[in-house]
C-alpha cells in the first residue's frame, strides 16, 4: 500500500457501500443507511488483516453484511467490537457473529435510566437483541495479531458509550462521541449532558492524534476539535439561560428562540438536547423545574 493510497482527501468523504483503506491497520466500510442522524452512513472498521475484527458492524442490513464479509474474503473476523447499542451500530452484530463464529465485545447492553425525558426520546434507537459475548471495562486492553484496542468509556450520547484506541496507530475510534460533521445528539433519559461534558475532558487528556468517529470522515487535531466542542456546549448552556432568564419557561419556546431556521426533521433532537442541558443545570443547582425535568416541565431561574 503506497503513502498515496492513504489520502485524507479521500477518507474525509465517506460514501455508502465504499470499501476504503484509511490506515496501514484500518479499513472502513460505510453502511446504505443515510439521514440527517447518520451523515452519509455508519461506519464500520475492519481491524488487522488475517484474523481480523470489525467494530460497530452497522443496521441490520443483509446487503451490507454481504459487502462486509466479501472485504474479509480470504481472512477470518474473529472479534465484533461495539461502542453502544444504537440500532446503527449494533444490529449487524448478532447475524455476523452468526455467519461468521466471532465473539461480539465491548458495549453493555442497553438499561432504561430512571428519569423520564418525556416523548421522543431515544430509547427505541438501542437494539435490544444485542447480547456481548463479553463486556468491556474503562482501560481493557484486547490484542489482535496485528492491533490492540484500549477501551475508553464515554458515557453521554447513550449511558453505555465506548470508544476504543487503537495503540498502534495512536488514534481513536470515536463512535457517535465525537464526529467531524455534527455535534453529537444528547437525548435524556439514555443521554446525559454531564456525562457527555466530562466523557470530552477525559478525551482531552488523552494523546492520540487522530479519531475515526461512527459516521462521516476522522477528526484531525482532535484535543482542539474537542476544546471546541466544549466550548460550543458552555455557550449553548448560556444561551438556555438566558432564555430562562427572558422569561421563556418551556423546552419548546427555549428551542424555538435559539434553534431558529432549523431543519424541522432536527427540532425533535434539539429539544432533547435542550432537555439535557437543562436538566443538567438542574443537578447543578442553576434552574428550578416546576415537577420532573422532562419536555412538559416548565422551567425557571433561581
């Protein structure tokens, strides 16, 4: 494989059904499953060569379980991998493991939380079939003949978040965490913003040099990509604040003033993260809700 061949110009703009080489250890596979959610389509990582591992194999799609295996013909996926049990993400796993005999690791499988987050939540995204062969800890280590993931937990975009670093290759396999095309969705009650806020502290910490997220293309110079999405949080936090301070008292008329122009597909996602900042500055002591911080609360500074 020739130093030409690995091309971010060409990594950087995934499209569905393409089979890419996007690093001496990586190659990617993007599923047909395009929306305003998944950018072009997820991506699936095959890791290694000879015995191979795939991470986050992608929707419950015979087509794109065919691509994936025809990409391994003449090798062996031994390992599935997955960093949450969004539908996806993890639906593939249980048909490849069935064709192809590999233990699915990583991911716990999805548990309800507790506080409601109202209607339109998204928990019906997680798969609920999904069950690992073994569950990943915060720092396991799993060798491949040639690869060796670190798992990472990231908590924030669902409760069971992980992401995985490849060792080799200093970079980071980011999930739905942290991607170059959108900020990721935070939707209460799986979700939660403080989670999410300090999952992207502890990744800014951390040294690796380049992520390869669940959908779109990698996110080069990452502590500064992360730094900014830190920052744009804090200032969508004061902007709910000062809503609340002007008066506007509802998920709905807090979203309507700062999203404005926004597609309409998306408004139910903005709600949700607007829900999840507030409830966060609720748990931090900057709001008051008149009941159950959900989206039929009204809400109003102390």
């Amino acid at each position: 494989m020739s130093d030409e061949e690995l091309t971010f110009e060409t990594a950087a703009n995934p499209k569905a059904g393409e089979l890419l080489r996007v690093s001496p250890r990586v190659r990617r596979l993007v599923a047909n499953n395009p929306s305003p959610f998944t950018f072009t389509g997820t991506c699936a990582y095959i890791l290694g060569a000879g015995k191979v591992a795939v991470l986050d194999p992608g929707p419950l799609d015979e087509t794109h379980i065919d691509a994936l295996l025809d990409a391994v013909r003449g090798e062996r996926i031994e390992r599935i991998f997955v960093t949450h049990t969004h539908r996806d993400h993890a639906c593939a796993a249980g048909l490849l493991k069935a064709r192809t005999g590999a233990t699915i690791l990583g991911a716990r499988p999805f548990s309800p939380r507790s506080l409601a987050g109202g209607e339109g939540g998204l928990d019906a995204s997680h798969d609920l079939a999904y069950a690992p062969d073994r569950i990943l800890e915060d720092g396991e280590r799993v060798e491949g003949e040639t690869y060796t993931l670190e798992t990472v937990s990231t908590p924030g975009h669902s409760a069971n978040h992980l992401s995985f670093a490849l060792i080799e290759e200093n970079s980071l396999f980011s999930g739905d965490h942290v991607m170059a095309w959108s900020t990721s969705v935070v939707a209460p009650p799986d979700g939660s913003m403080g989670d999410y806020m300090a999952s992207l502290e502890k990744l800014r910490a951390r040294g690796e040099t380049l992520y390869w997220p669940g959908h779109g293309g990698p996110v080069v110079d990452p502590q500064r990509y992360v730094r900014g999405l830190l920052h744009h949080r804090r200032q969508r936090e004061a902007a709910i604040l000062g809503r609340i301070e002007a008066g506007d008292r509802t998920v709905a008329a807090i979203v309507a003033k700062i999203y404005v122009g926004l597609n309409p597909a998306l408004v139910g996602a903005a709600r949700l993260s607007t829900l999840a900042h507030l409830q966060d500055l609720l748990a931090r002591g900057l709001v008051r809700a008149d009941g159950e911080p959900d989206l039929k609360a009204r809400y109003s500074p102390l």
